[in-house]
C-alpha cells in the first residue's frame, strides 16, 4: 500500500510502530512512530492530511477492542483537524445490507464468530463508530489475501454477490487507494475479491 500510495504521488504520513522495519523511504514519507492507541501519535498523523486510510487490526496479543478504540482515536483526531475522507479496512465476516451469503458464506461467518468472536465483534463496534461519525467513511472489505502480483481486475460487489474467497493484497491495495477521490462507496461497506 504504501509504495503505491508514493507512486501515485501522494504525500504519505505513517503511523508505524516500528519504524527500522520499514523498507520504504522518500521525501513524500512523514513517519511518526506509535501505535493507534496512542493519542498523541495519531493527532500527529492526522494533522495536515487530507484523507484517512486505516489499515490496522487485530493480531495475536492485541486488545480485544483494538480496532473500535483505534477508530474511535482516527475519528476524533479527523474532527480536530476538519479532515473528512476515511477509508477502512475489514474482513468479509462483517455483514452489509447488500450480502448475500451462499451456504459457504454462512459456514465461514459461524466459524470466525466461533474460533474468533472478539475480532467479529471488534470489527461491527468499529463501524458503529464511524457510523456514529459525521465522517465519509468507506470500509473496504476483502477475502483470504494472497501474495500473487496484482491484476487490477478485481471484483467489487458484495459478500455472495460477484465475489470469490482470495484477492492479492496489490490489487486490494489498489482499490483502497482509489477510494481517496473515489465518492462512490461513501457510507457502504464493499466486498473486493479476485
């Protein structure tokens, strides 16, 4: 995400949390080292932006309300700063008005609210949060990523409807990205997938 956000000649500001693992370096690149439960930090990221992209999420050991209280740090910081535009990222177990789950939809959401509710429930309160937001929000959501080199004909639709269980995290990258002026999905929760 962030080589192609620099090759697209955006001026990009990073929340990292370590940042001697990050491989990319440019004049374009503001790095500010923290974590997205650290006010401060994400005040600083914040500042002077004029979109949001929020990729972060659970990950073994993480608080079980890391997402929701993350966003909810974006969200205030977005409104002291009067930056309006976020786009975040999410798996396909979080439910859209416009999904239509086939059988094996429904297995795959059982067993994620099964082996790994806290992130299913996580993620829903994160999007009650930006609902909640005066924000044009999008949360982009994907499949099982891959590894495989981008295609740039991906899929948009939603969880059952045009969509297919893997997309590379290039073409998702891709996507995302073009959600920054892209107004299409403001307030909707898309389903990208190969």
């Amino acid at each position: 995400m962030l080589t192609r956000a620099l090759a697209a000649g955006f001026d990009v500001r990073a929340l990292v949390r370590d940042p001697a693992k990050l491989a990319t370096t440019s004049p374009a690149l503001t790095v500010i080292r923290g974590d997205v439960l650290d006010l401060s930090a994400v005040d600083q990221t914040v500042a002077g932006s004029d979109s949001v992209l929020s990729l972060f999420g659970q990950v073994k050991g993480s608080p079980p309300t890391l997402q929701a209280e993350g966003t909810q740090l974006i969200v205030d910081a977005m409104g002291r700063h009067d930056v309006k535009r976020i786009v975040t990222l999410s798996g396909g177990g979080l439910s859209a008005p416009l999904d239509r789950p086939g059988p094996s939809d429904r297995i795959i959401r059982f067993l994620l609210k099964t082996l790994s509710g806290h992130v299913l429930a996580d993620a829903e309160q994160h999007l009650r949060v930006l609902k909640a937001s005066r924000l044009e929000w999008t949360v982009v959501r994907g499949p099982r990523l891959t590894e495989k080199p981008g295609t740039v004909t991906y899929r948009v639709g939603w969880v059952g409807v045009d969509a297919s269980t893997q997309i590379s995290r290039d073409d998702l990258a891709d996507f995302i990205l073009t959600q920054v002026k892209d107004r299409t999905f403001i307030g909707q929760m898309p389903f990208i997938s190969a």
